[in-house]
C-alpha cells in the first residue's frame, strides 16, 4: 500500500454459547450429548432419566421411550454411522445394570435390544462403546471394576477382564481392528488384546507412565492415522 494506507485490523470469528451440556455433570453421565444424525440437525442427550433428541433448527424435542424402571442413565455411545445408540441404565428394584440398544434409522427410535449386564444392585456401568462395525459393545463397570464385551444381537456376553488395577472413565474399540481395545482412567492408559473370551493388556507406553499422569480422556483416530490422542489433567496432549 501506498504512504497513506492504514493497518488492516485483524479478522475473528464470535461465538456464541448456546447450551453448556457437560460430559461429566454432577450425575457422571459419560458422554451425555451427540448428534444424532450425518447431518448434525439433531442433538442426542441425557435429561434426567430420560434421553431426548432435539431439532436443531426448530427445537422441536422428543424422548427415547427407556423402561419404567430405569433410575438414571449413567454412559451412551453412538455407532460409527450414527444408527445405533446405547444407552447405559441403572434400574430400580435390586435389577442392576443394563444397557439398551436402539435403532436411530427407525422412525420413533425404538429399542432393539435390552442386555442385563450381571452386576447386581451395586454395580454401575460408567462407560460403554460399540466396535467399528457396530457388531460389538463394550461396557465397563465400577464396583466391580469390570470389563465386558458383548455381541448385543445374541444378548451373549463373549469376553470379560475382571483385573482392572484402576478405574476406567473411556472404553474404546480400534477402528481399524475390532480385537483391539484401549481403556483410559486418571491412572490408566492401555491397549488390550482380545483373543477368543480373553483380553490381554499391552505394556504401558514408553513415556507415558500411568503413575506419573492422570488421564482425562483418549480417542483412537481413523485410518490412515492409525494413532490415539491423549489427554491429561496436567495439560500435556500425546499422540
């Protein structure tokens, strides 16, 4: 510019908070929120002991019809393409953990399958995850420390690790290989190995010491990548 130009002033975008949702609220519902759909026009999420979906455009509001019995929902997942959503419930009546799983594609979202996970009245499930292909979910449990993997169509539980040294907040299945798992917690960051109705953990990562972090979360990024990010409460993110 010439003698007589002035400095541009630097360009930004606003942002505007419509809705604080949290991952973690004071019912430590793993995972609370989602888009239900390609599109991202509807919103999935926990209200109270209900699950609603939300029209982004209009704010028209429905809820997923759960069972009577259900007193909270404690974790949700969603699949891959977003046709499936689980829901993990904690029932009334000395009836323990379940989860259900429901078909997002049929109008009126409706439950195709309910599994009892076998925890009895003390157990919670925390955190839960369906495999790449949607075939499989994996739960994990406190109290006991537990993890299971179940083929949800067969109600058949085809796996379960019971040697959980510490809590477990993030389930995952590698996108790329549905025998592969990493579980995160704030002292916990592994990879396991399914074989048959065994899982197998990996060594810790070179680097990343499980007593020298506290995880807060991970997720296992889609090919080509192939890596998982990590993060901590310290403020470091590793990949």
């Amino acid at each position: 510019g010439g003698a007589g130009s002035t400095a541009m002033e630097p360009w930004g975008v606003r942002v505007e908070l419509e809705h604080a949702f949290g991952s973690q609220c004071s019912t430590a519902t793993r995972d609370s929120v989602f888009f239900g759909d390609d599109a991202g026009r509807h919103l999935v999420f926990v209200v109270g002991r209900k699950v609603a979906f939300q029209s982004v455009d209009t704010g028209e509001m429905n809820f997923v019809e759960l069972a009577e019995d259900v007193e909270h929902v404690s974790a949700m997942c969603i699949s891959k393409d977003r046709g499936l959503l689980a829901i993990c419930e904690q029932r009334g009546e000395d009836k323990g953990s379940w989860f259900t799983v429901f078909n997002l594609k049929d109008v009126g979202v409706k439950p195709v399958q309910a599994v009892d996970c076998g925890l009895g009245s003390d157990g919670k499930l925390v955190c839960v995850a369906f495999s790449a292909d949607s075939k499989y979910v994996c739960v994990v449990s406190s109290k006991p420390e537990r993890a299971k993997i179940w083929d949800w169509q067969g109600n058949k539980c085809i796996c379960e690790y019971s040697q959980m040294s510490q809590p477990v907040t993030r389930a995952s299945f590698c996108p790329w290989d549905s025998h592969q798992l990493a579980f995160s917690g704030e002292r916990c960051l592994r990879l396991f190995r399914r074989k048959d109705s065994n899982l197998k953990p990996f060594p810790e990562f070179s680097g990343l010491a499980e007593s020298k972090f506290m995880f807060t979360d991970h997720a296992m990024m889609q090919p080509p990548e192939r890596s998982m990010v990590v993060t901590t409460l310290e403020g470091p993110v590793f990949i």
